[in-house]
C-alpha cells in the first residue's frame, strides 16, 4: 500500500446487516493518532487497521503532511527543505494546512462518506503542537486558518502516544538512519512539542487519550485495540438508543 491510495473497503460486519444502519458509522468515524518524533504511530497504525478489518470495519489509512500526490509533494519540502533557506514558522504552518485542505478533500471527506474508520497518523494537533508551543506560532491564529483549510474537520478520537523525548529521538535513529529537517531541531524543541501534545490532551481528555508508548509494542498495540473497539462499542451502543 502507498500512502496515497486508500485500500478497498471491506464489507460492513456481518451482523450488523441484519440491524438498522448505523448513524456514525454512515458519515464514518474520524481517528487520529499522534505524538513526538518515534513515538511508534507509524507501526501501531497498521496493527490497528487490521484488528478493525477482522472486526468487520472499513477502514482507510493515511497520514500527514501527505496522502495525496500534491500533499505528498507538500511534505518533501517540508523534511527535506532547501539547506540553505531557512523555512519560516508561519511558512511551515501555512504549508502543512495547505496540504491538510487537499488532503481532507480528496481523500479524509470521501472515505468518511463511504462510512469508513479512518485512521490518520498526524493531523491538527501536530500543527498546534510542533508549529504553536514548539515555534511559537499564535494559537488562535493556527486555529482559524486550521477551521479554513479543513472546513472544521474535527477528529472523533485522537490517541497520542507518548514518550520521553530523548527516547523517541534515539528509536527514531535506530529505526530510519537518516533524519529529516524536523528530527534535526533542537532537544528543547521537542521538549516544547511534547509538552504542547500533553497539554492539549489535558484540556480535552473527552476527545484525547494518552498512551504510554514508551513500552514494548506489543503491550502498546493491546492498549490502542481494546480502547479503540471499546470506544466503537460505546459510539454504536448511544448511536442506536
Ligand atoms: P512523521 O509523521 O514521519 O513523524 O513526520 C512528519 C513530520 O512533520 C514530523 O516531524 C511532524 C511534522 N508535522 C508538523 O510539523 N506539523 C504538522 O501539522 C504535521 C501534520 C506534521
């Protein structure tokens, strides 16, 4: 699978065909995962898709900055970026929205429209995290134009995955080699985008659910399956009373 197809959809589960079609699951459900650098999204979201699959979900994987061909294009520049001209933060905001607004268009809306789970490894709170609290981009500011380029997508359920920084700096050296423009900032900045992801899941725990990843991904990925299947269980369970 490339990141810029989304894979076919399965069948809805079996026994849910008999029931009365179910209302969220007709507009899709929205889930996001997100973290610091070599947090293990970008393994768990496999291991999550397929435990959905084999529960009888649709699901769509993607990720961000990208998942499409001008959004994959977006990110290139992003983490490779020119050596030589440095990437303004407001530039760097403004380019991680522009791609998020093709890529919810052409490919987040049609899949929730499909009634599929879509699973997105980064999405707005990465914005608020690394370009706000981690380069002091305004808040608010960040807000608006994220409302602009999404058209107020917000996620149903985000998992942030958490770990000490200096812990998912050096999982990220060991699993990659070589380290993109964004590895490359400083200790403290990561600090400040670590700190920036906690705080926002403190002020809606409704809506974010922290996850110590710094664990073997094993335990990891049991956590995510039984929270994420006990959430669909409850979502499906209010939708239909
Ligand atoms: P990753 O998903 O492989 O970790 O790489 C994506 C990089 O892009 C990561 O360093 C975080 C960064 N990023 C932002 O700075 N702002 C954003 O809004 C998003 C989605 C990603």
């Amino acid at each position: 699978m490339t990141w810029t197809t989304i894979p076919p959809v399965l069948p809805v589960r079996p026994n849910t065909m008999k029931q009365t079609p179910d209302k969220s699951f007709a507009r899709g459900i929205f889930l996001t995962l997100e973290g610091p650098e070599g947090s293990g999204k970008s393994t768990q979201i496999p291991l999550l898709a397929a435990a959905l699959r084999t529960a009888g979900y649709r699901v769509a994987s993607t990720r961000e900055p990208g998942g499409t061909k001008v959004a994959e294009a977006i990110r290139t520049l992003l983490l490779s970026g020119p050596s030589n001209e440095p990437i303004m933060p407001e530039t760097e905001a403004l380019l991680v929205l522009a791609a998020r607004s093709q890529h919810v268009a052409h490919v987040i809306r049609p899949a929730l429209a499909r009634g599929s789970i879509v699973l997105c490894d980064r999405f707005a709170h990465s914005t608020f995290a690394y370009q706000g609290f981690g380069r002091g981009v305004s808040l608010s500011w960040l807000q608006t134009a994220n409302r602009a380029a999404t058209g107020d997508l917000v996620p149903d359920l985000t998992l942030l995955l958490d770990i000490p920084v200096a812990r998912g700096l050096a999982r990220r050296r060991q699993a990659r080699g070589g380290r993109n423009r964004l590895d490359r900032e400083s200790i403290m900045f990561h600090e400040r985008v670590r700190r920036g992801f906690l705080t926002l899941a403190s002020r809606t725990p409704r809506r974010i659910k922290v996850i110590n990843a710094d664990r073997p991904v094993e335990v990891v990925r049991a956590e995510i399956e039984a929270l994420v299947l006990g959430w669909l269980r409850t979502r499906q369970r209010r939708s239909s009373a």
